[in-house]
C-alpha cells in the first residue's frame, strides 16, 4: 500500500492535518513522498521544518517560497499553492551559501534554516484560508543515521501537531550504539540502562576485551526507544496522534525484524506501519499494525428459533460460548460481545464456561436490541477503545466459524484493506466481515434490522475477500438447522 493510504488521514476534513516527523531513518524521503501524494490527489499542502534542511532537498518540491523576516509570505504562499497545490516553505540558506541565494544551484554543504515552532503554529491557523489539507513538518535532526535519541531541546515538534510520526531505520538492528550507526549515542544507552545489570558506558568501550564491546541495538530495544516518552514518544502533542514508521523494510529479513520489534509492544500500541518510504518506488509500505478488535452480535430474540439461540447447543456446545471463544482466539486485541434479548442468562453462561478468560471480554447491552441488527452494529462500534483501528463483527450463530479465517480477515487489513469479507465459490457473504475505522460512519448510520452487509455491497468493488468453504459460514436460524447438526 502507499504511505499515504495507510495513514489515518481524511483529506476532506473541515480542519487541516499538522503532520510532524521525528527519528532516523528517512523522515525527509516519508515528508516528501506524503506531499507528492496528497498534491497529485488534488489537494493543497505545505511542507516545512523546524531543524536545517539540506539544500539538495529543495529539488523535491515543485515550488519554494522562503521566509526572510519574522512574517509569513502568505500572498507568495497563495500563488505557489495555486501553480503546484504543494509547496515547500523554510529560512534562509547557511553554511556556505548567502541568505539570498536559495534556490538551487546551491553548494552540496548547504544547509537550510528552519522556521520557528510559534511560526509554524501561527501558519497552522492560516491553512485554512490557504486551503491546504495538510502541513507536513521534518521536527527532528538525525544526521542520515537510522536512529537516534532526542537532545533535551529535541524533537521541535510545533503544538499544533495532529499527528506525530516516528519514524526509524530497521538498518539499526545488530549495529552497535556507536556514533557511526547512532545520533546521540550516549543519550540513547541512557535511554536503554534497563537493558544491562550495570550502568551503561557513556563512551564507546575498547575494542577488546570483546565482553566490553558497544552493546548492540536488539529489536526488544528499538521497541522501548520507540514508545519511550523521552524517545520516539517525546514531546507528543496531548490531542496528536502517535504513528510509527519501521522504514527501510527492504528484505524479508528486515521484515522479520520489524515484526519482532511489534511483538515487544504492548497492546495499546500505536499504529505501526513497515516498510520501505523513499526506497521502494510503488507501494512501499507492507505492513501495518495497530490494535483490532471484534464484536461478537447476541443480542436477538431468535424470533424463528422460537427460543433463545445465543443458549442452544450446537455441535456439543452452547453458541454464545463458542462464537465467544473463537472470537478471543483470533487474536483481536478487543473482544466486545453485545447482549439484548437475554443478556443476564448469555452472561451468566459466559462466566461459567470461559473462568478468568471472561476478564477478556467487554460486555455491552443493546437497550434497543428489538429494532434490529443494525443497532447492535451501533452498539459495538461505539464502545470499541479508541486505539482500536479496525473492527471485524461476527454473528453468534455460526458454530463452524474458525480462529483461522478471522486471523486472515485481520492479515487483509494489515496489507492495506479497509474492508474484508469472506466469499464462497465467488459469492461474498456479509460476515464475519472487517471494517476499517473510517468507515464507521457508515456502519452508524444503518437502521432496523439489516447487518454490516449493506455497507460491504455498497462498496463492492473495495471489499478484499478471503476465500473459505460454505461449512464455515453455516449459520443456525431455525429448529431444523440445529436438528440437521445432530
């Protein structure tokens, strides 16, 4: 998938996007191929920094304007935006170059002054008139190293953010903490002293003996650096969203690494992509990782069952139970089972039969259960944590539904689908059907008694599927079905 695809960005939005990038690793090739992007699709947007740029870097915008005295060139702004829709704005040159010589050709050494954060922010405020959707912001240094630790003074993120995105060099993994693979190497063994019995070196060790050596960066490490609040969490806006992006994922062994890296953190984690932004010409990202959730539906009366389904048995098992278990098995992060017609007996039975598995679940009553589906949908979507990135929702009464077709409904999602449906000899079905969460409007807006369903058919062509076997997805509606089990 592209960058700009996997990022939780509404272009269309009334209010514009203040994107900051910090770490190693590419931030400056992630900062411009996001606004090649964004203009290509028709929208305007401004890119910037608050550290130096390099002047080779001016060739990556079609249009420069700089900045010479302590006002915005808003008017400069306004025509470029109307040329090229993307234009990159910063200081005046420095380092062998004159303040009035920014445009290129320019020294190789030539570096450029970034803007102020309160000029930032007060731009911030004038997108809107400007039109622009988005404000992309390089807010940290890192000397072309893949990693690095933020000074006292590090990162310059502006406080108008939106979003922060990490990013980091995957090509740190097994390198030593020294200065030739390391920005600030001696900040980030402070960082990491919880990695070793003793206090870590605050210089480079000896070459010998070998057990003095520079300790070695592990993925468990570039994990803890990531989310550390005084690392690749610092200085995060309070309303701004974290986004973490594992670049230069360009080997399966890399690869590897980075799923590694995401197996050491905790399960609110941010979303996390991987991949290679700046190396890899189409698609670069491969991967993304944020908590998922499902909502297993048991709210109905089971009008033509004539009893309650949620409590029938099925295949030795009572449904309720089994939907439930199959749904903590699949690897969501959240389970939340909606209850109606007969909550107090589906609780009840769910506490006896899963233990200490049933502090796993988040059960919610659907007060409206009797209007129909469509309400419990609401229901489940409304009290899904706000981590959570996507949804999949399962009814109950599909006894023969596996872990494994759930797991590969998530894995469509982390290669870059918005929805997943299975399908059945080439016809999809409604469910279990995924649902990214932008699309949950959508899914709030369904009335009485129709399922997810609707949405998935109204955005057909969307709709990644996974192949499975009709057995799967046998639902049970009436005495006769759960007759033809025996």
């Amino acid at each position: 998938m592209d960058f700009l695809s996997a990022l939780p960005l509404d272009l269309n939005a009334d209010a514009p996007h203040v994107i900051s990038l910090v770490g190693g690793g590419g931030k400056s090739s992630a900062l411009f191929g996001l606004a090649k992007a964004i203009a290509e699709q028709g929208h305007r947007v401004i890119s910037t920094s608050t550290t130096h740029l390099g002047a080779e870097q001016l060739a990556l915008a079609p249009s420069v304007v700089r900045v010479t005295n302590s006002s915005l060139p808003l008017a400069q702004l306004a025509e470029a935006l109307t040329q090229h829709n993307h234009c990159l704005l910063i200081g005046p040159a420095v380092s062998h170059a004159s303040d009035a010589s920014i445009k290129p050709p320019m020294p190789a050494a030539a570096r450029l002054k970034g803007l102020p954060i309160p000029m930032i922010d007060e731009l911030a405020n004038h997108c809107t008139q400007l039109g622009v959707s988005a404000l992309l912001v390089e807010a940290d240094g890192s000397k072309r190293r893949p990693i690095k630790a933020p000074a006292a003074y590090e990162p310059a993120v502006p406080a108008a953010t939106t979003m922060l995105v990490t990013v980091m060099g995957l090509d740190a993994v097994g390198r030593p903490i020294t200065e030739e693979f390391v920005h600030r190497p001696e900040l980030l063994r402070q960082l990491l002293h919880a990695y070793s019995a003793a206090s870590l070196p605050l210089e480079p060790a000896p070459p010998a003996p070998a057990l003095d050596a520079p300790m070695r960066l592990t993925p468990s490490m570039m994990a803890h650096l990531l989310l550390h609040p005084n690392g690749g969490a610092k200085n995060l806006p309070p309303l701004a969203r974290h986004v973490l992006l594992l670049n230069k994922a360009e080997s399966p062994v890399l690869l590897a690494v980075a799923r590694l890296i995401r197996q050491q953190f905790p399960s609110d984690a941010p979303l996390c992509l991987v991949g290679a932004v700046g190396f890899a010409p189409q698609n670069p990202i491969q991967e993304r990782w944020a908590p998922l959730g499902i909502a297993v539906l048991a709210a109905g009366q089971s009008r033509r069952m004539g009893r309650s389904k949620q409590l029938s048995t099925a295949d030795g098992e009572i449904m309720i139970v089994r939907a439930v278990r199959v749904a903590l098995a699949s690897g969501a992060e959240q389970t939340v089972v909606v209850t109606g017609a007969y909550a107090p007996q589906v609780e009840e039975q769910l506490r006896a039969a899963l233990g200490a598995d049933f502090m796993r679940l988040h059960l919610v009553h659907n007060p409206d259960w009797a209007t129909g589906q469509a309400s419990s949908v609401r229901c489940a979507i409304q009290n899904f944590a706000p981590h959570v990135a996507a949804a999949a929702i399962m009814p109950v009464d599909q006894p023969f539904l596996s872990p494994l077709l759930l797991k590969q409904i998530f894995q469509r999602w982390r290669l870059g689908a918005q929805m997943v449906a299975p399908v059945v000899q080439n016809q999809m079905r409604g469910a279990p059907a995924l649902f990214d969460r932008t699309l949950w409007g959508e899914l709030a807006t369904l009335d009485g008694d129709v399922g997810a369903r609707v949405v998935l058919r109204r955005y057909a062509d969307a709709v990644s599927t996974v192949e499975t076997s009709a057995l799967q997805l046998q639902d049970i509606d009436t005495p006769e079905d759960l007759a033809r089990l025996a």
